[in-house]
C-alpha cells in the first residue's frame, strides 16, 4: 500500500508537469508557473480545484509562503489541533492518523520536503474525516473584499459559498512579488485570524 500510494504520488506530479489540471497554462517553465493565480479568485479556483482532486501537493504550492511556514511550523511542534480537526494534540485519533502515513512507517523518502508531509498528513486526515476545511461539495466564488493578513499587510478576501457550510467561507489571498496570487488563510464559519493557514473557531479548541 505504501508503495502504491508513493506511485500515485509520483504519477501526480507527472500528469502535473504535463499540464493535465484546468487550473494551469502552457509555456510555462515549471509546474509552479503553470498554474493560474493571475487574480485572487484565481487562486482560490485553483486551489478548490487541487484540493477536491486530493491533489494536496498543489495546494501546498498554492499557500503563500508564510502559510507554508505556519503549517511546517504547527508539524514541528505537533500541534496537531491546528492541523487537523481534533480537540488536542493528544487526542487519540492522532495516534492512528500518523500511524498511516510512510512518515510514521519509516519508509518515508522525502524527509525535510514540507510540501510531501503536507501531502501525507492531508491524505491520511482526509481518510479519518479530519480535515478542517471540507471543500467536497459545490462551491461557487461570490465577491472579494479588501483586507490585511495578521502582520497587517494588504490582502484580498474572496468570498465562497459552500453546499458544506451553512455559512460562507472567506480565502485569505496575498500577492506575490512575481503578481501571482496565493492563499495565505482560509477562514472556517466564525474562523480565528490568529490561525494560519486553517482560521479555525477558537471555541474549537
């Protein structure tokens, strides 16, 4: 199974490169620059798209690069309750989440490469029902809206709205210094900023 799910992942990257996702553009040098994050709205798309494909390495790459230093971050430390919908990070489901992934089974080959953990720790979330964001659904981009991330920077927000949720979903998006757009938070219903890249509630923790 692990060997399997290390061929899936690697045949992802392959189809990626190719160009297969209608979330990317041609002449491109790397799959990076393939995708479409030309706007705010962009980059939400892309990332729903990647996200409902299970396609979580492309979604690591969508997330602006302090979002990725939060997640990296929370991973090192095992605060598991920012990662994953548990109530702490020594709640037994972690246990049996971890214990599915190559990392856990030592046979993990890409040690250190964030966007790989990421990856496994998703899938391994995504297969307990513990993720914190549920894109499964119909979703459908409704407005954008100005904003600030948490250090106070411009940001735009793009408003979603979920068949999942009964309230709307807000992305968090920042601007690169390339003009490519990428997602630095998305906000759960009653979402805490101080949470990246999951604005979870704070009451659910």
């Amino acid at each position: 199974m692990k060997k399997l799910r290390s061929v899936i992942l690697a045949l992802m990257f392959l189809l990626a490169g190719c160009g297969i996702s209608s979330n990317t553009s041609s002449d491109a040098r790397t799959y990076y620059d393939s995708l479409v994050l030309d706007t705010p709205e962009d980059a939400v798309e892309s990332f729903i798209s990647a996200y409902q494909r299970s396609d979580f390495p492309t979604v690591y790459l969508i997330l602006s690069p302090r979002a990725q230093r939060a997640w990296q971050e929370n991973y090192i430390l095992r605060n598991w309750h920012l990662l994953i919908h548990v109530n702490s990070p020594d709640d037994p489901q972690v246990r049996t989440l971890v214990e599915e992934t190559s990392i856990a089974g030592g046979q993990f080959e890409h040690s250190g490469q964030t966007s790989y953990e990421f990856d496994e720790i998703m899938l391994a979330a995504q297969k307990y029902g513990l993720l914190w964001v549920n894109l499964s659904g119909t979703t459908k981009v409704q407005e954008t809206k100005p904003a600030r991330d948490t250090v106070g920077n411009p940001a735009t927000d793009v408003i979603v709205d979920s068949n999942q949720y009964d309230e709307e979903l807000v992305f968090r998006t920042v601007q690169a210094p390339s003009g490519k757009w990428r997602v630095y938070q998305v906000f759960l219903p009653g979402g805490n900023e101080d949470f990246v890249p999951w604005a979870i509630p704070a009451s659910s923790q």
